[in-house]
C-alpha cells in the first residue's frame, strides 16, 4: 500500500465522521458506495470504518428498505472526537466582568450536556482572538458584532450570534465632574490594543478637540482618579470599579449608540470558513436561549460561574 493510501485508511474514520455531523438525526446517511467514491478508499474500508463509529457510540444507524440508511443517534461529542481527534477550544475576552463569566458557564454547560470536550482560552482583542483562529490555536472565537463585522474577512464565517447585552450590558461615558479648564482638550484615554473601544472613543468624540491618552484598559480606574485624563469610554458592566468621589457617568451620545450601540453588545462567534463539521456541532449544541438563561442566572447570583 502506498503511503498516501495507507494515510489515507488511517484518517478514514475522522473523514466520516467529519460527513457525519453534517446529518442530523432521523436524515439519510449516503450510501457506503457514494462514501467510498467521495473518500476514494474501497467498499469494504468505508464498511469498517462506519462500523468502528457505531461501536464507540459515536453513531446509530438504521436499515430502512427503500429508503436506505437513516441516521437515528448520534453523539456530538464522540463525533467530534473522532473528527478532530482533541477538545473544542473557544477564545474569547478575558472574563473581566460577571457577564462574561456567565457566557462562559453558559458554553460549558452547553457544551457538556452533548459531552464535547471543549475548553476556553482569554485573550485580550478580537484583533488577537483572530490570530489565534488562523493559528489553529483555537476553533471559535467570540467577539462583539461590531468587531466582526469590520474584522472578518472571505477567511472566517459567523455562525452564530446572541443579541445586545449578551456582550456587555452597554457602553457609557465615565468622566470627572472637575471640568477641564477652559481652552485646554478634555484628555480621554484609549486602549489601542481593543478594537471596540477605539471604535466607541472615535465615534463618541468625533469632531471634539481632544487629546488621547493611550494606555492599557487595566489602568483607566486609576488614570481617572488621579485626574491624569478626564474621561473614558468603558462598559456599564464595571460601574463599581469606575464610578466614585469626583466620577459620574453618562450613556453614550445618541449618534454613537445609534450607529454601533447594539452591534457592540451583542456576541458573535467566528470560525474559519468552510469548516462545515465545526458550523454543524456548534448549531446543534448552542441554543441562543439557553445560553442567554444561564447568563443571567450567573448575573442574578443564582448560579456560580463555572468555565
């Protein structure tokens, strides 16, 4: 056997089963013929690799006469493995906030309920998240609408998107009540490094003479206290650590929330495109209801973040 055939036994049953999640249950499975043709491998190969899956539980198959083979079971979780050969990984923000916490316990929770082996990974930026993505470091990658709506090239895919508040609660203005003396530009901090809230600082101050202070999200508390700036762009979800003796908040300015107010709440998952087998299991897996459920039983206090 050359080593390309001899491979290409060998990968044989991830291929089917990488096929396989594409069906659901109660679907025609092809034929093991029309599997052989696609998979260029022998009758017999094929037969023995769909028999390899039923007997590790990754499917369940039934004999219909006329109508052939029907998928009647499967396990999500089996057929990943066999796919991929190791766990999903999902990167997301890092879980800074409760609501981010109750996403990610929202994932795991819905993720093990079809034993799929996954696990998440924090990094800062879309920017970065997408990098992993095209690294292969993860499989999906979550963001907020308005990041991948500007960030997403033909090389990834949304598959899936929860609505506003399930990102952040919303963004609002924190700024010292101290007014800058006049003729001086109000000092605003920006992260450069998060593409939502470069986005939101130019947006909410457009056309205003102002001056960016760049620096790290991690030390906007302090860099407003001091007085260093005078204002910020930041989530509502933080009000504790933001608001204080000196400090108020105000909603984002009608022009800004209306043009990407709910784009930048809301969540967006991205794969890379044409991955047909990673689309199906997280369809299948992820109901945007019962992720939004727990969500908000972890923000409620109901229930302990658990990722």
């Amino acid at each position: 056997m050359h080593d390309n055939a001899r491979a290409n036994g060998q990968d044989l049953p991830a291929r089917l089963a990488r096929s396989l999640l594409t069906i659901g249950e109660g679907e025609r499975v092809p034929s093991i013929r029309r599997l052989a043709a696609a998979t260029h491998m022998s009758v017999g190969a094929v037969s023995q690799a769909l028999r390899q899956l039923q007997e590790g539980g990754a499917i369940e198959v039934q004999k219909r006469g006329r109508l052939g083979t029907v998928l009647t079971g499967r396990s999500l979780g089996a057929l990943w493995a066999a796919a991929e050969g190791g766990p999903l990984v999902y990167a997301m923000s890092l879980p800074m906030h409760r609501r981010f916490e109750g996403l990610a316990t929202g994932l795991k929770t819905a993720f093990s309920r079809h034993d799929i082996e996954a696990y998440p990974i924090f990094v800062r930026d879309s920017r970065t998240r997408l990098e992993a993505l095209e690294g292969h470091r993860c499989d999906v990658v979550l963001m907020s609408v308005l990041a991948a709506e500007a960030l997403c090239g033909p090389a990834q895919e949304v598959v899936l998107t929860l609505p506003a508040g399930s990102w952040v609660l919303s963004y609002a203005v924190y700024y010292r009540d101290d007014a800058p003396e006049a003729g001086r530009p109000w000092r605003v901090a920006v992260d450069p490094d998060s593409f939502d809230h470069t986005r939101l600082v130019e947006l909410e101050f457009a056309g205003q003479p102002i001056t960016l202070v760049q620096a790290s999200y991690m030390r906007f508390p302090q860099l407003l206290r001091s007085g260093a700036v005078d204002a910020i762009v930041w989530t509502a979800d933080q009000d504790e650590i933001y608001l204080g003796p000196g400090i108020r908040r105000r909603h984002l300015s009608e022009a800004a929330d209306a043009l990407v107010g709910a784009q930048a709440a809301s969540t967006a998952f991205v794969i890379r495109a044409g991955h047909d087998a990673l689309r199906a299991v997280l369809r299948a897996a992820l109901d945007p209801d019962a992720l939004i459920a727990v969500q908000r039983r972890v923000l409620a206090g109901d229930m302990l973040p658990n990722y």
